[in-house]
C-alpha cells in the first residue's frame, strides 16, 4: 500500500528504476556468456554503472576484443554522463565529499530525466527526482544483475517483454515537459535527425554525443529567456 | 599477469574513467555557469542528448535503422502524453503494444 502514498516524483522514480533494472537481467546474462565470471560481472555493474557502457563492455570480450577496446568502448560510451552533470548543477550543487562522490556516481540518463522532469519553480522535486531514481536504478541495476549472472541464458529476451520501447518511452515522457516552447522543440527534432543520420555511419555512442552540437548551435545566439528549457 | 587479473584491471580502469567523467560535470567552475551562454547550452544539452537517445533507441537496431513494433509503440505514447495520461500509464501501454504486436509476430 506504500505505493499509493508515493508522490508523483517518487513514481516516477520507482517505475524507471524497476524498468531499467530489469535490463539487468540481460546485461548479467549477456556478461556471463561472454566469459566473465559472476564477481567480475558485479564489479562492472557497480563501477561503471552506466547501461550502455557496460554492455559495450562485455560486447567488445564478447566479440574476442581485448581489454583496452573495451575500456576504450565504455568510456567513450559514457561521455554524455559528463555533460549530464553540467545540466543538473542549479538542481544539485552546493555539494561535496561523499555527497558528490555518489551524485557523481548516480549520474544516468534516468536520473537526469527524472530531475528534469520536475517542475522547475520545485527545487526539492528535482532533487528528490535525482536522488531517488539515481539510487533506485543503482540498488535495483545491481540486485538484478547478480540475478542475470546467476540465471545465464535460461532467461528470455526482454524484448518480449516490451521493455525495450517501455524505456524508449519513459525517455520520451520525460521530456515530454520541457518541450513547452518552439525552440526546445527544434532542439529535439533536429537532435533526434541528426543521431538518426549518424547512426548507419558513426561508431556506437556517436550519434548520442553529436547531439550536444545542436545544443550549442541553439544556445549560442540570444533566444529569449522563456524560450530556455528551465 | 594472468588474462583473468587483465580483465580485473580493465574493470578497474573502466569504472574509474566512468565516475570521473560523471564527476568532471558536477566540477565545472561555478563561474563558468555563470557565463548566460554556458547557462543556455547546458540547459539545451539534457533535451538534445535524451531526445536523440529516444529517437535511436526506438529506431536502431545495432547500426542499421529499422521499423518494428517500437514505433508503433512510441505513437502510442506520443498520444497518451499529448492526452495528458499518467506516466505509469505511457510506459505500461508503450510496453504492451511492442510485446502484444511481437506476439503476433511482427516486429
């Protein structure tokens, strides 16, 4: 019955986290067939932490590719975390120490959505938005993990499950709220072209990143301020 | 070293470029945010990167672009949202229209 008294942030905080940790499974799985064994498959969960890196990883083992290209593959795969931080500092910062460490560490794509998904003029909605989808994806990413590492191959796709297109939507409803104004609207038509062209020609990870460009373009000149995602 | 340490290390080294680079975004110089045309590209990015991320996560498979059950379930989506439904609403429809279509084999 807890879950009726959630507010709507920590909803949404609980339905991104139990949705993407349950790609957990796959990454345990996938990691395992590739030949790393159970502790090593739990350190990438809980070093990188970043969904995407961490099956680059394991595709580049996977694949018979050394260690350093599957280094190379996940870091590069993981830029757009940095930019992610930038974003989040009028929600986030003062911070430091520990505080910090583990924002840092709980910087993804769902956390960052989740906080940017709360109203602007509701400071503490972003923060709680951040801090719980952060730690939500972080505990739950983990624990299914060691699952999927556990399992192996005798579990099915998630795919069939639809959870592919349920984290494409998620991402969409997400930022949904800050299209309210025609700029930020060509912001994402014209990001979401752009990786799309890319995606035939550029290595993984590139299309995404490429997207930062049209920030730049847009933020450049002087839009007006309400035009400005908050 | 052994292979297995090898790998040991590249795990190491992995996680630790992950979380610096998570953590050089939570560095940069307040005075640099300052700056209005820093302020407006980092509030341009977060819409940029995640919309480009729901376009090629519903769009590509591995290199190549494809139309399969995702879209159709992204329309879906798109409706709900623009219908103002709950989010829990959008992301379990999304869901059950990719496995519903792929259990009738399409996509």
């Amino acid at each position: 019955m807890a879950l009726l008294t959630l507010d709507r942030t920590r909803q949404q905080a609980l339905s991104v986290s139990l949705a993407t940790g349950a790609y957990g499974l796959s990454f345990g799985a996938l990691s395992v067939a590739a030949g790393l064994d159970l502790w090593q498959t739990c350190a990438l969960s809980l070093l990188i932490f970043s969904g995407g890196s961490q099956f680059a990883f394991v595709g580049v083992i996977g694949a018979g590719g050394g260690a350093a290209a599957a280094v190379a593959t996940s870091t590069f795969l993981g830029l757009r975390n940095g930019f992610y931080g930038v974003g989040l500092a009028p929600v986030l910062r003062p911070m430091r120490g520990w505080r910090k460490a583990w924002a840092a560490q709980v910087t993804i794509d769902e956390s960052t959505a989740v906080a940017l998904a709360q109203p602007a003029e509701d400071p503490p909605a972003r923060r709680a938005g951040f801090w719980w989808t952060g730690v939500g994806v972080f505990v739950a990413w983990n624990a299914i993990t060691l699952l999927g590492a556990l399992l192996g191959s005798s579990i099915g796709d998630p795919a069939d499950w639809g959870l592919d297109a349920a984290a494409a939507a998620a991402f969409l409803a997400l930022v949904w709220p800050r299209l309210a104004h025609r700029r930020a609207r060509a912001v994402a038509a014209a990001s979401s072209l752009l990786a799309l062209a890319l995606t035939p020609v550029a290595p993984p990870g590139v299309p995404v990143l490429a997207a930062a460009l049209v920030a730049i373009a847009a933020g450049w000149g002087h839009p007006r301020p309400e035009e400005v995602p908050e | 070293m052994s292979a297995y340490a090898w790998m040991w290390v590249a795990i190491v080294a992995a996680g630790v470029l992950s979380w610096t680079t998570k953590d050089a975004g939570h560095s940069v110089p307040e005075a640099w945010l300052e700056n209005p045309r820093v302020h407006r590209i980092a509030a341009f990015v977060t819409v940029a990167l995640l919309s480009a991320l729901v376009a090629v996560q519903t769009f590509a498979s591995g290199r190549s672009l494809v139309f399969d059950a995702r879209v159709a379930a992204l329309v879906v989506a798109a409706v709900l949202l623009w219908r103002r439904a709950p989010f829990i609403v959008v992301v379990v429809a999304a869901a059950g229209v990719a496995a519903g279509l792929r259990a009738l084999g399409w996509g």
